[in-house]
C-alpha cells in the first residue's frame, strides 16, 4: 500500500494546479461524508445502548471519569 501511496502522491504533484484544487475539493466531500456516516452510525449505537439501558449519563466528573 505505501508504494501505491507514494505513487498517487507522486501523480498529483505532477498535475496543473487546476486538477489538484478539483482534488482538493473532491476530498474534503469525500471526508465530510465519511465523517457524517461515521457520525450516524455512532448516532444509532448510542440509541440502541439508550433502549438497552447501557447508556449512563452523568453529570459527576468522577463518574464520568469511571467510564473511560
């Protein structure tokens, strides 16, 4: 896998400034995305642990502090 990295990295160097910022553009979609499915799916964890009542919620540091 690092060489195929090393080989992309190597190809978008190589490109007109025009296609690295459509790049650059493209990826930060691509993360949002990821981090909004990332997001949801921690969403839906967090609803399952609330109905199965292994969701706690605390205000205490020190109970907090417990859980991690």
């Amino acid at each position: 896998m690092h060489l195929e990295y090393n080989k992309i990295i190597n190809e978008i160097r190589n490109l007109p400034l025009e296609d690295k910022e459509e790049i650059k553009v493209l990826l930060e979609k691509y993360i949002i995305e990821e981090r909004r499915a990332e997001m949801f799916e921690n969403y839906k964890k967090s609803r399952k642990e609330s109905r199965s009542r292994k969701l706690m919620f605390s205000s205490k540091v020190a109970e907090l502090k417990k859980t991690i």
